[in-house]
C-alpha cells in the first residue's frame, strides 16, 4: 500500500467525523518539498475554512502517532472548490443535479444538468431539454460549473 493510500485510509473516517467527505490525497513534490494535499467537501453546504482547519489538526494527530512518511513533508487541506473536476463515479454521483462541463475523447466540451451517473455512464440535461448519454469511459475530462441563476447551482 503507497503512501496515498494509507493516508487515504487514515484520513477518511477523521473527515467523515467532522462531516466532510475526503475526495482526494495527493502526495506531491514541488521543488524542493514534499506536499500532502488533502481535498475536502462538506455536502450539501460550502466547505468553510474552519472544516479544513479541523480535518487538518484530526489528521496530522494521527499521522504524527503512526509517522510511516519517511521524509519531511508539508500538510495542506483544502476545499475542492466550486468548479473542480470529477473524476470518480462518486464524483459524478454527488454531483447529480448540478451543472456540469464533460470533454469527451472524441468531439468537444458539452454543458448542461448531470441527471443521472452510474456504471453504465452520464446523462446530461443540454440546454433545450435535450438529453444526452454517454459511457463513462468515454469521458475524457470533466468538471463542475457555477450556476450563476440559481441559488447553489443546484436544477
């Protein structure tokens, strides 16, 4: 198990208790340091800096006790933002009835509603009421668009 992962194990139930889900763990280098970049959501309302704050100190707790990083290293926990990208299905899945962008492998960026994600793949409502399936392995990149008419971006 790499580094990722057994933060990712440490990290999730600590986020959880605090009531954000962990979406990612990175362990990076830039330059000269190591980074250990923890991505947070609180469902359903903004992630406030408070929440970072608190899954921060949660987490460098326990990663000090057990201390299996053989190398000096920075914490940093953030929120996903609002525009950040989905890669996962449960990315996807959360991010049902919110605007999305998706850039399939083939063809151009399409935006519209995530109606539906699922193993089988995306529904998007386009703009018009068209609808639009495509499989998740077709996708080659994708994100999550502000709604700047309704309140939240939620349809």
């Amino acid at each position: 198990m790499d580094i990722e992962e057994r933060v990712l194990d440490i990290a999730r139930p600590l986020a959880a208790a605090e009531g954000v889900d962990l979406l990612d763990v990175r362990f990076v280098r830039e330059g000269p340091r190591r980074v250990l970049r923890l991505t947070i959501e609180r469902p359903g309302a903004p992630t406030a800096l408070a929440d970072c704050e608190a899954v921060s100190r949660a987490v460098e707790r326990v990663l000090d006790t057990v201390d299996f990083i053989p190398e000096r290293y920075s914490l940093e926990v953030a929120s996903a933002g609002l525009t950040r990208p989905l890669r996962t299905l449960p990315d996807f899945v959360r991010a049902v009835g919110t605007l999305v962008r998706v850039t399939p492998r083939e063809g151009g960026p399409v935006t519209g509603v995530l109606r539906a994600a699922g193993e089988s793949g995306l529904t998007l409502e386009l703009p018009g009421g068209k609808a639009l399936s495509l499989p998740l392995d077709s996708v080659a990149s994708a994100r999550k668009e502000v709604d700047l008419f309704l309140p939240g971006g939620k349809r």
